[in-house]
C-alpha cells in the first residue's frame, strides 16, 4: 500500500464501508451543523489541519486523520455547490 499521504480522497474513502462512511457523514454533519460551523470554508480549513496533523502521526493514526479530512472536504464541496 502507498503511504497514507500519497493516496487520494477517493482512494482514502474507498477504504471505508459503506457503514463507516455514512456514520462519518454523520458526525461530521451533526458536529458541525450544531455550531453553524457548518459552512463550506470551515471545513476545508478543518481538513487542512487534519491532513497537516496526519504526518505526525503514526501510519494508521494518519490514515483514520486522512480518511476524516477527505469526507470533510467531500461534504464541504456538496455545501459549496448547493450554495453557489
């Protein structure tokens, strides 16, 4: 396997269940709608600082900081095209 860091979003969120990832979307939604953070930018602020965090980590720590950056930007790119 590449190392966490070379590996796509698609690749990173292809390695989660279907279950795993809706349970992602989720969270993410209800941790971030609550605060009224839930707003394109601030999730892609919020993923840049996992992705940057995620290469001090231990490889799997990496890959889970990853894996939760990419649904992030997912989400915020739905958000940004809904709004546009």
């Amino acid at each position: 396997m590449d190392s966490p860091e070379d590996l796509s979003d698609e690749e990173l969120l292809a390695m989660l269940t279907p279950q795993q990832l809706a349970q992602l979307d989720r969270t993410i939604g209800e941790t971030f709608s609550d605060g009224g953070v839930d707003r394109a930018e601030a999730l892609f602020a919020l993923a840049q600082v996992y992705s940057m965090r995620a290469a001090q980590r231990d490889e799997t720590s990496a890959l889970a900081l990853l894996q939760l950056a990419a649904a992030m930007r997912r989400r915020a790119e739905d958000i940004a095209s809904r709004t546009a």
